[in-house]
C-alpha cells in the first residue's frame, strides 16, 4: 500500500508549486506532525485544486495553529487569499513567510505577486532587489518599475549595468532610447559618449551607442560620421561598414560595397533606419551598375522582421517610376508573398500587368484575389478587362456582373469622381463583353447606366 504521508508530500508540491516545479527548487516539504495536521493539509491541497479557495484557508488555519512558524503554510494560505483577491491577508501572510523564512524565493515572490496586481510600484522594488538575489534575469522587472515610478535615473544606470553584460531586449532597448531621447538625459548622454570615445578610442560600445542615440534622433548624418570615426580607429568592427559601404560607392567599388552593405544587413544590432539608408544608398548604385541589381534580391530578406515598411513593394514602386515594368511586376510579386493581405499592393500589381499588357496573369491574379477579397470591386473590374482583351468575353461577362454586386452607385451630391470614373471603365467593359457576345438587351442596359454616369 501507498504511504498516505507520501501522496500528501506529493500533492502539495503538485499543486504548491506547479508553475515553477522545473524551473526552480520547491520550498521544503512540510513536516507532517501527526494525523490531523496531516488531514488538514491534504483538504487544503485538495480545495484548492478544485478552487475553493476559503474552504482551503479554513484547512490552512488549522494547520497554522498546530505549527504558528512553518513558513510553508504561511505562503499556502498567502496563495489562496491572493486568488481570492484579498490582498490585505494575502500581503500580511507572505510577509510572515518571508519574516519565518527569507532565504525562499517562493515567498518573496509571493509578495511581489500582490504588490504587482495591487500596481503598488513602489512596494515592489524593495521585494524585487531581493529578488535579483535568486534570478538576475528580475532586473528587467526593476527597470520596469523604475520607469513606473520615474525614477529615470536609476532606471538608465541599471540600463547601462545590465548592457555591460548581455544584449537589451527589445522592451528594454526601447526604454533606453526613451530615456536617452528625453531633454533630461539626451544632451549629457551625447556629450559623455564623445568624451568617452576622445578618452578611449579603441571601444567599440561607445562609438556604438552614439551611432545608436543619434539615429534614435534621426540624425543619421552624424551617427554616420560617428560610424567613419569608428572605422578609422577599429577597421575590423561591423559597425564600421556603415560608413565603408558609402567609400566603396563613392570609389566605384561594388564588390566591397556589397559585401559592407551585407555586413551591416547582419547585423542585429544596427537600427533598421541606418539598414534603411544603407540599403537605398546602395540601390541607387546597383541601378547604375545592373550588373549588381541581383544583391538587391538578395537583401531583401534582411528585412523580413520589419513591420513598417515591405521593402519588396517599395523597390516595385521605386521601379515603377522608372518606367521599369518588369521590375515593379516582379517586386510587387515578392511583396504579395510578404504579406498576402495587402490589397493596395494587389491592386497596383494588377495595373502594372495591364500596362505590360500580360493579361494572362492579369486575369488568373484577379481571379485568385477574389477569392481571397470577393467584396473588392477592383478585382472583378481587372479580371474583366483581362477577359475582354483575351477575347474571352463570355468569362468577361461573368465575372463583371458578379462584381456588379459590389459596385458604389455615383451619388452627384457627394464627393465621388472617383468612384464614378471607376463606374465608367466598369460599364465600359461589360459593354464590350456584351456586344461581343450579340447580347443587345445588356448593351442597351449598360449603355443607359454609361450615359447617367456620363451627364
């Protein structure tokens, strides 16, 4: 038979400490002292699995006047306060946990727990310095809270200890730059990193964080000077090629450019705004020189993390000004596989094959953002026109009266030229469908519609 005393052990820390079994050690097991104790431990365990949590604290007070200084108890009744969002017990039993037993994290959690869902910020920094103690990873908790509280200072210098030793998080990155950006703390920040880089000009982080604070003002002329400084003194740091890839440029040198542009693309720890210039900087050349257009495709996966901007779609409107329709067709077309819902993009690529004239695809792109978009009127009208030049005017015709559903009727009272001129190419090509197809009682239908719009 199975020791009762073993299951009850094994519940507690089941039910105790689940959340955390394998991240972290448990707090000691409790030491059952005889049958009743041991009774009421287990009903508490067993309620507060099925969340009756007041049931489980009557068991737990039991339990706590049997043995007043076992710590363990204290928090178990800690936990269930907490769930039931009593706060005030909740606080006053951790804090005797912790006072019978400072040395468990579990405890000091506990309290940071309350203090956290209460959002009393200043009582949980104490608790959270001491919890740095058992888990160094807290300090993106106490900078948090220093930003909470405004106490920027302190939350910058943590910033700066914490940056000595591992790479800032994105969170934590963003208060630095918030920090750094502020009248407070900007101007000084700049000046230190210049007095640090005349000081030492051998290390690299300052000419890194200057590069950084600089862009964050989007002041990229002088993060990128900072960058030909920090060449100069250290050649061989990525950083460098910032300002290497424009040399390169400016030498006529596509080999090395390319390659300190893909330096720069790989870093993690380069902005996007200065990958951004980079990269613009770089196009404007490989458009002189087509021979290097092919880095172009290959740096765009570089900015597949980046959320504001589908450089794909940009590079097809960049050539689309050129009057470069291959490219913008086939950039538009990258674009799409991006970021398949944007409709501005299908839109445009869809103009782009009409004007290359590759109605083929013009028809068999409509007809697949139909089925994604069937409320988008543009697509039936483009699927339409395909039809019609092909000489399928059957499928024209279909496809057009089924986007007919969704067309906007012009209203003259209000503003809507466009919607009218897009009326007027609509019933344009449904004439032509119809008349192609001898079917007079639709030409003289759309016909009447064509006029109205037309008056």
């Amino acid at each position: 038979m199975i020791n009762k005393k073993l299951i009850v052990l094994f519940t507690f820390l089941l039910f105790s400490f689940g959340n955390h079994l394998l991240a972290q050690e448990n707090p000691d097991a409790i030491a059952l002292v005889d049958d009743q104790l041991e009774n009421n431990f287990y009903e508490a365990v067993k309620q507060r699995g099925i969340e009756n949590y007041d049931k489980a604290i009557v068991s737990l007070q039991k339990c706590i006047e049997k043995e007043p200084k076992n710590a363990a108890f204290q928090y178990e009744l800690g936990k269930n306060y907490l769930s039931l969002r009593n706060y005030v017990d909740a606080e006053s039993a951790f804090k005797k946990a912790v006072e019978l037993d400072n040395k468990e994290r579990w405890y000091w959690n506990g309290l940071y727990d309350v203090y956290y869902q209460t959002k009393d910020y200043q009582k949980s920094i104490p608790i959270v310095e001491k919890l740095i103690e058992f888990d160094s990873n807290m300090k993106e908790d106490l900078v948090s809270l220093y930003m909470n509280t405004n106490q920027h200072g302190k939350a910058l210098e943590l910033l700066k200890e914490m940056e000595t030793t591992s790479k800032l998080t994105r969170t934590m990155e963003f208060y630095k730059l918030k920090l750094q950006q502020s009248n407070t703390y900007a101007k000084p920040q700049n000046e230190q990193l210049e007095e640090a880089i005349r000081k030492n000009p051998k290390v690299e982080q300052n000419y890194i964080d200057l590069i950084v604070l600089y862009t964050s003002f989007n002041q990229e002329d002088k993060a990128f000077e900072v960058a030909k400084q920090l060449e100069k003194e250290i050649p061989n740091s990525d950083w460098a090629h910032v300002s290497l890839v424009k040399f390169h440029l400016n030498s006529n040198d596509g080999e090395n450019a390319s390659k300190s542009m893909f330096k720069v693309l790989g870093n993690d720890l380069v902005d996007l705004k200065i990958k951004h210039r980079v990269f613009n900087e770089f196009l404007i050349f490989a458009v002189k020189n087509p021979t290097y257009l092919k880095d172009i495709d290959k740096a765009i996966p570089y900015f597949d993390n980046d959320r504001e901007i589908n450089v794909a779609k940009e590079l097809a409107k960049f050539f689309w000004k050129k009057d470069d329709l291959e490219k913008t067709a086939f950039y538009f077309d990258k674009g799409l596989k991006k970021n398949p819902e944007d409709v501005e993009a299908m839109e445009l690529y869809l103009e782009v094959l009409i004007q290359k004239q590759d109605f083929q695809l013009v028809t068999r792109k409509a007809e697949d953002f139909i089925e994604s978009f069937p409320t988008n009127v543009g697509f039936y009208l483009y699927a339409g026109m395909g039809y019609n030049q092909l000489k399928e005017y059957k499928k024209a015709k279909t496809v057009l009266e089924n986007g007919l559903d969704f067309v906007v009727e012009f209203n003259p009272s209000e503003s809507g030229m466009y919607n009218n001129r897009f009326n007027v190419n609509f019933y344009k090509q449904l004439i032509i469908s119809c008349e192609n197809l001898n079917d007079n009682a639709k030409v003289q239908l759309y016909t009447n519609k064509l006029k109205q719009l037309q008056k």
